[in-house]
C-alpha cells in the first residue's frame, strides 16, 4: 500500500475501530468477567448444557438449509437472467431488488399471513388435495425456513448475477458445438464460472439468516428457541450481560469458522482466475 493512500483509508478505519472493534473486544471481555476476575465460568455453563448445545446445532442448520434453500431458487433466476435480454434483465434486477427496499419486519410479518391457516399455502394445499383440513406453517421450522429463503433470496442471486455477467457466450457456444447438452454446459462451464458469487452469496446468507432475530422469534415461535432468542432472554430479561456476552462469542465462533472456510475457499486461486 502505498503512503499516499493511508489519509483516504484512515476514516474508514478510525469508524471500524470506533464502531466494531471497540464494542467487539468489550463484547469478549464481558463473556470472561466472572464473580472473582477472569473466569471460563459462563462459557462452561453455556456448553455444558445440552438444550443449548441443540440449540446451537439447530442454528447452525438452519443457516446451511436457508443456504440450500436460496441456492436452488436463486441459480434458476440468475441464469434465466444471463439468457435473457436487456428488458427482462431490468426486469430481474428491479424485482429481486424490490423486495430489499421493505423493512425486514413488515417482509415477516407479511408472511404471517402468507403461513397461516386461510393463507395462500394452506388454500393451495387444500386445493391439490394434499391436505384435507386447513394447516398452518406459523411457529414450525419449515415456515421459518420458507420465509428466511424469500428475505435472503437477494443475497445469492446478485453476486452469482455478478459473476454470470462477466462470462462470454462463446464459451457456452464452444461446449454446445463440441456436443455437450444444456446440462453439461451448466456444470462444467457456467457452474465453475459462477462458483466465486455463489461462494460470497452462500456467506452473506449464512450470515444473515444466523443472526435474524426478528424472524426466528416471528415466525419460529417459542417452540423453535435459537440463539439469538437465547441472547436477548439473558440480556432483556434475566439481565446476565456476561452470560449472554458468553453466548455471543460462542455463536461469532461457530459460525466465523464456517464462514472462514468458505471465505478461504473463494480465495482460492483457480477460483479468483473465474472471478
């Protein structure tokens, strides 16, 4: 890096230590205060429990479903956009953009009706002769899940859409003319090509769905309890700033880890060649 370019980084980086590393290092330094000093004591009442180990695990699967979930919606939009023209391509970016302009509260408390018992799944449902009585999806994990792949779906479509642009036809068009079908041309061209956005789309969802308060507590109910939930139970309500500061460290960790490896795994070399 150049000397020059220090003066123009230098507020971006006053602002991260201001506003993540700061509260960040106090977070870590709460999660050890224990009665007489430093102490692993919140730490090892945390895991020593096995409702929130599941609890932990549960959080973390529902990152990798949401993932899944987002994965096989968003690869269809985004190639349905590399094949299409510039009026339909204004159309895609304009409607996966849309619903990010709505508050993340009023996209999940729309989907309470969307999951209850007189809503439109229950009604299509009733309709295809798969139900006979009227069933809701409020307070399970396969609404949460549902409602956490429409809010992220954004998340993946656009980077993959990112990495998609960038691809030349002809590339597609030599595999065609050297006799590979639709489906081959997907996964051995267009697929590796696409791999660096799907990579950073699978972390920001990931991420995102990890940490949703609002929407697991929703949509999930009391009987689906994530971390988040256990989070702000301990801090709004049983006061233990140093447990929860415990809990929080643990969730960073856990879901850092998965994080970094598909960070490490996009930064691969032959990978940033696609890129």
């Amino acid at each position: 890096m150049r000397s020059s370019n220090v003066p123009l980084l230098l507020p971006m980086l006053l602002l991260s230590l201001a506003f993540f590393a700061t509260p960040l290092a106090l977070l870590v330094a709460y999660s050890f205060a224990g009665k007489s000093g430093f102490s692993l004591e919140h730490y090892a009442a945390f895991l020593g429990d096995p409702f929130n180990l599941r609890v932990l695990i549960n959080t973390l699967r529902l990152g990798v479903l949401t993932v899944i979930g987002t994965t096989l919606t968003g690869i269809p939009i985004a190639l349905l956009y590399w094949h299409s023209g510039a009026r339909l391509r204004q159309a895609i970016v304009f409607l996966t953009l849309m619903p990010m302009l709505t508050s993340n509260v009023v996209r999940t408390f729309a989907w309470i009706v969307i999951l209850g018992r007189h809503g439109p799944i229950s009604e299509l449902l009733l309709s295809l002769g798969i139900t006979g009585q009227p069933i809701s999806l409020m307070f399970t994990e396969t609404g949460l899940i549902l409602t956490m792949c429409q809010i992220d779906l954004p998340l993946i479509i656009l980077p993959v859409i990112a990495s998609l642009s960038r691809v030349d036809k002809q590339l597609t068009d030599a595999a065609e003319v050297s006799g590979a079908g639709p489906w081959r041309t997907f996964l051995t061209v267009l697929l590796p090509l696409a791999l660096p956005g799907l990579l950073a789309g699978w972390i920001l969802v990931f991420a995102s769905t990890s940490a949703s308060f609002v929407t697991q507590a929703v949509i999930g109910g009391a009987r689906n309890v994530y971390v988040p939930q256990l989070i702000y139970r301990e801090v709004g309500v049983l006061f233990d700033w140093p447990l929860a500061s415990a809990i929080a460290v643990v969730l960073l960790m856990s879901t850092g880890a998965l994080l970094l490896s598909l960070s490490t795994i996009a930064r691969h070399r032959r990978l940033v060649g696609h890129a």
